[in-house]
C-alpha cells in the first residue's frame, strides 16, 4: 500500500465524523415542528392538552387542571353548538355551527349537551373565522374525552381565583355549602326584579333545599336575539322535527322561570347565565332531586326570613 493510500485511510474517518457532527449541530438548531390541528387552524391538539391560538395568543382549553370543567349547550333548531371550558381563572367559549340534523354523529355531539332555546347563546364564538365545524366539534368533543374524561359535563363556575359552585357527579358544592344530588332535595327555578338605587335588572335563579341547606344560584336573565345564521343555504332554512318532541319541550322548559319574590341576599351565589342551563338540567335528571313547580312564590321568601 502506497503512501497516498495510506493517508487516504487515515482520513476518511475523520471525513465522515466531520459531516456526522455537522449533521447533527444542523438537525438540533433546527426548530421542532409544532404540533398542528386536524381540522380548524385554531385549535392545536397535543398529547396532553387542547390549546386555541388566536391573535392574542394562545389559549388553554384542556389541560391537567383537576377544576375543569366542560358543558355544552345546543340551539333547539341543532345549528349551533356552544363549548364552554371553565376552571378557576378562566372561561373560554368555542363555537360551532353543526350540520343537518339527520346525520348520526349530531347524537354524539348531542348526548349530554343541554338544550337551550334558539337565539340565547352569543354571538362573538360564532364568528366565520373563529366558528368550528361540525368535523371540528366531534374532534374537539373525542380529543377533550380521551384527555380530561372526569371534565365532560361538569359544571365549574369560577372568578379569577377562586369556585363558586363545583358539580361533579352527585356532588354539588359551593363554598361551605354541599349538597348530594343522589339525596332527597328540592329546587325550584325563578325569575325577580331587583332595584339597587338607580339600577335595577332582572335576574333568574335556582333555589335549592336539602334538609337545613338552602342556597340560591342567580345571574342576570339572558335575553333572546332574533338570530339569523348568515351561513345558512337560505334565510329561511327547513325548521329541525325533534325525534321526541316531548323530551324537547320538557329541555325547554327548565330555561323558564316563573316571576317571584327576590330571594334573600345571603343565600345567593352567582353564576355565569349560561351555566344556569345546565345546573337545571342536572338536577331535573338527579334520582334525589324533586322539582316543585309554580305558584309557590311568595312562600319560600316567608320561611327563608322565619328560620
């Protein structure tokens, strides 16, 4: 073997460790690739959370926080669905706008949601480029199961830093007040006008009792919009035949609530206006729970203020 040869030898090792380095200085400078969302830009899945980017930044909607809760409410007529993600510090809103009423994966979608009356949810979630579809809605439901399972119709209102009211399974718990949805109690919804100097409003509410435990869930009466969906085929889209109209009227229902006395200050406890649907619908589906109904209006305010 010659000189050259034997310096060639020599060499190439080195030649090959070289490029080997440079390789790999290269393919760690270069920056990992960003997890990317299945369906709408917006919404980015990862392993262990559901993040929503937006031009403010980025968002977390699920995630390992043990508080979260998620519900959601859906259109009588089932053309829009609204997700809310709530946990101590945060409530988030993402809309959907759903597909015709005949499809099977609607009663996916649908199994758990509360029904609300056409009009009732805002209108900011619905915007075109911030609306999910109807694909969206089903991945975002599927990817928020898998990853926070615990999360799926638990009612979680909250302020910046603290719960008002927590229900999860059976247990309903506000502050010091805790209530067994599996036990005997009783609630009724309603509705009262309250001045304060020179504001006044009216406000809705739920008010439950449970032996000696009385507590009153109240927010501001929403108000219904004359809602039109500009995305719709025409303006005057084939109204949605309920496959249990019954079922749909007894839905409807708990969103009404007959006028009464306001209820006594210290045994109220806000909510957000939205969550008010669900609670109701919560407590119509406990085995424990009885529903009294109208007129009992003037009666409570006078056993509240005796005890």
């Amino acid at each position: 073997m010659d000189a050259s040869s034997a310096l060639l030898l020599l060499l190439t090792p080195v030649a090959l460790l070289g490029a080997f380095s440079a390789w790999a200085l290269k393919r760690r400078a270069r920056p990992k690739a960003q997890p990317q969302s299945r369906f709408h830009p917006s919404i980015v899945y990862t392993k262990d959370a559901i993040v929503r980017v937006g031009p403010r930044g980025e968002t977390s909607l699920v995630d390992a926080n043990p508080s979260l809760g998620v519900v959601r409410l859906v259109e009588r007529s089932r053309r829009r669905m609204l997700f809310i993600f709530s946990r101590a510090g945060s409530v988030s809103y993402v809309g959907a706008r759903l597909r015709s009423a005949a499809t099977g994966e609607l009663h996916t979608l649908e199994a758990g949601a509360t029904l609300v009356p056409d009009g009732l949810l805002p209108d900011g979630p619905f915007q075109a480029d911030r609306c999910l579809s109807h694909d969206d809605a089903v991945e975002l439901l599927a990817q928020t199961k898998t990853l926070a399972p615990r999360s799926i119709n638990r009612i979680v209102c909250a302020s910046s830093d603290s719960i008002a009211i927590d229900l999860i399974g059976s247990d309903l718990v506000s502050g010091s007040v805790a209530l067994n949805l599996d036990e005997p109690l009783v609630w009724r919804p309603l509705a009262f006008h309250e001045t304060g100097g020179d504001v006044g409003g009216v406000f809705q509410g739920t008010w439950v009792d449970q032996g000696p435990t009385s507590v009153v869930f109240v927010s501001p009466l929403p108000s219904l919009s004359a809602w039109r969906d500009p995305h719709a085929e025409s303006n005057d889209p084939e109204p949605f035949i309920a496959s249990d109209p019954v079922a749909d009227a007894r839905a409807l229902e708990l969103s009404m609530s007959p006028a009464a006395d306001p209820p006594p200050s210290h045994l109220r406890v806000s909510v957000d206006a939205l969550l008010m649907f669900p609670l109701r619908e919560a407590l119509s589906h406990a085995p424990g729970a009885r529903r009294e109904h109208a007129p009992w209006h003037r009666r409570p305010t006078l056993l509240k203020a005796a005890r």
